[in-house]
C-alpha cells in the first residue's frame, strides 16, 4: 500500500520515462539505467510514471531494468502505466511498480520465456557450404545454427530457459502479492486484455496516463507537473530520424493506399 507523502517544495516534479519499443532494440538498457539512477538520487523527483508500450526483450536486459526500477520503488512511489502492450520483459519491469495502470484495450502479461535459435544446416548442405570448429569444451558451441542440437544440449538448454521462468514467477509474485501457484496457472505465455488482466490481478485498475500521473501526485504530495526524461540522442539520430519517420510514413502510406484500392475492386 502506498502512502500520502507531504507536499514537498515548488520544485518538487513528477518523472515520466516512455518505455517504447523492444527491450535490447529500441530501449537500450544503459540509456535507461542511467536514467532511473538519476531519478533515485534526484531530491527534486518525487515519484516515477513508467509509460510503457512494448512487446518485451531479452531477459538480461528485463532483469537489469527491472532491478533499475526497484531501486527507485525503494525510495519514492512508482506508478507503471500500460498503455499498449506490457508484455513479457515489459511486464517483467512494470512488477517493480508499486501500482500498475493499463489502459482499457491494453495486451498484459505473455509471463514466459522463449529461446529461438535458426536451424541452417539443410540449407548449408544443398549449397554446399560446410563448417569446421575448433573448441575448447563440448558444449562451446551448444546452439549453433549449422547442426541439430543434442539431446544433452536441448536438456541444458530447456533448463536454462526453466530457471528463468522460474525468476520471472517470482518477480510477479513478489511485486503483485500474489501466490507463486496462482502466477505459474495464469503463465502460459498468453496475453491478456487489461480487463482481464485487473480480473487475474496482473494490474491494479484501468485508466489512461493521466490517471497514472494524478495517483503519482496523490501519494508523493508533488504538484501534478511531470517532467519527460529521455536517452539523448546522438547526432547522427537527430540528423536522421527525420528522414526515417518521413520515408516510414510515405511507405505506410503507399502500402494502405494499395490495400485500399485493391479492396475496392
């Protein structure tokens, strides 16, 4: 349960972090751990508003967020906000929150870890492309694309992806205070609409980021003045991303106009 704080001083703000994107990809995982910590030790920040909409990521990046995260529940109000999609790692992070919101048509949950790895070696040999390995233990090249796994490898493999499903069970326990049997019954790697998921107790009500914000601003005493915390941006990605959201726009464009007309036919 969250507690009223006292008003703090004029100064005092509420920080809003966009998680956007995948995890590893477009959320760069030491961009962000920089931002939490300066959230931690920044007197000035009385709460934290994840405003999150992701499909997820790799699991170290996940945990090293997540971990991110806690440190700055241990110190002031954390409010996670689903907007979109909190799934998988995304969701993994919002458990650090002390409150999650997720919006009313929000996707929640897909609580499960998956390990893909391409199987080439068909294709190497109708070409005729062959690979030799020199390796200091058996299992150095456990995964590899250009030959089928062992039964021993897929043993080890299945139970490094069970370990850390076994984590993820328990970050979800721990940070929605619910019993770790009840979390593996609702973990099959599905996701949920918010509606549902409030049901199962994944969030904690429906609301947009607005309501976010107003339970941020009533349990740390802060004025309801958010401040927008973001990675900076080289350059090269300030010269560039105008140019790619203006040619990923046009291509949008022509791809739905096709469809149209293909439809109206």
């Amino acid at each position: 349960m969250l507690v009223l704080k006292a008003t703090r001083s004029i100064r005092s703000r509420i920080a809003v972090v966009e998680l956007f994107g995948a995890i590893g990809g477009q959320i760069k995982s030491p961009a962000y751990e920089q931002i939490f910590a300066s959230v931690a030790r920044d007197a000035n920040i009385q709460a934290l508003v994840l405003d999150v909409d992701s499909p997820g990521g790799g699991v170290s990046a996940s945990d090293y967020l997540y971990r991110s995260v806690l440190k700055v529940a241990e110190k002031k109000p954390v409010i996670a906000s689903i907007r979109g999609v909190g799934a998988s790692g995304a969701y993994y992070i919002s458990c650090a929150a002390h409150r999650i919101v997720a919006s009313h048509a929000a996707l929640v949950g897909s609580i499960g870890v998956i390990s893909v790895r391409p199987a080439l070696q068909e294709i190497m040999q109708r070409i005729g492309v062959g690979v030799n390995v020199n390796k200091s233990g058996l299992h150095k090249d456990m995964g590899a694309f250009w030959r089928d796994a062992t039964p021993e490898e897929e043993e080890k493999m299945q139970s490094l992806i069970d370990d850390s499903f076994d984590t993820f069970v328990a970050i979800v326990a721990e940070g929605r205070k619910m019993d770790a049997d009840e979390v593996r019954r609702i973990a099959t790697g599905e996701v949920y609409w918010a509606t549902r998921a409030k049901e199962l107790g994944l969030v904690d009500e429906l609301g947009d980021l607005d309501r976010a914000l107003d339970i941020a601003a009533e349990v740390s005493g802060a004025p309801r003045k958010p401040v927008y915390l973001r990675p900076r941006r080289s350059l090269r990605q300030l010269l560039l991303n105008p140019t790619a959201d203006a040619l990923t726009e046009s291509i949008g464009n022509e791809i739905e106009r096709r469809l149209w007309s293909g439809w109206l036919r």
